[in-house]
C-alpha cells in the first residue's frame, strides 16, 4: 500500500505514514468518503437546479397578460399572438399558466379583431 499523500510505500496494517505522518487511509475507507463526496455534490446541484427553476417564468406570465389586455384594445394582431409567445415561454417552467396565456393569446387577438369591426361599423 502507498501512501495517499507523499506516496511512499507503507505497511498494509499501518495507520501512519512514516515518511510525511499523514493518516493511511485503506482503500475501502476511500471509496466510501468518494462514494460521499459524489453523492453530497450531486444533492446540492439537484438542490441548486430547483431553486433557479422557481420563479424565472414569472416575466413571461407578467407580459403574456398585458399583451392579452392589449390586444383587446389596440393591435390584436400583433399583441394576440405576443401573448401567446410569451405563454409558450412560460409554459417551460410553469405548464398551466403558460397553456391558458396561449389560449388567451389566441381570444384576444379574435376578439380584439371582432371589437375593431364594431367600432368602425358602428
């Protein structure tokens, strides 16, 4: 057996280096703290992912509804279909909201229409 730090040949029932004095750690003892470390690592970037997965939706939702109210005012066209851009980007990270924007993308721009043919014949 070697040892880990200075790599000097040591005696497999030896708990010392003789050379540098560092603890001699066995190879199972080693698999065990890598086996550890690994899996501490990994539930902190599972951690790290879900936090930065909540809340980055959140825009998307804000703009998808004042492009909807504005679509049934001024420009159906184009704010319709911003509103429903805007629920497809949102619908990454929160699914619901971001499928009723993309249907309220699409009344708005229809109705919006429909209100514009109103007023001008009216």
């Amino acid at each position: 057996m070697f040892c880990s730090k200075c790599g000097t040949k040591i005696e497999d029932n030896s708990n010392f280096c003789i050379s540098c004095g560092s603890k001699v750690v066995s190879n199972i003892d080693s698999q065990n703290e890598i086996a550890i470390t690994v899996h501490q690592m990994n539930n902190r970037n599972v951690e790290s992912q879900g936090q930065e997965e909540k809340g980055s939706g959140g825009i998307f939702v804000v703009l998808g509804w004042i492009f909807f109210s504005i679509s049934l005012l001024f420009f159906p066209i184009i704010f319709g279909p911003a509103a429903s851009i805007m629920g497809v980007l949102a619908r990454k990270k929160e699914k619901t909201q971001g499928t009723v924007l993309i249907v309220m993308g699409i009344v708005g721009m229809i109705v919006g229409m429909i209100l514009g043919i109103l007023v001008n014949v009216l």
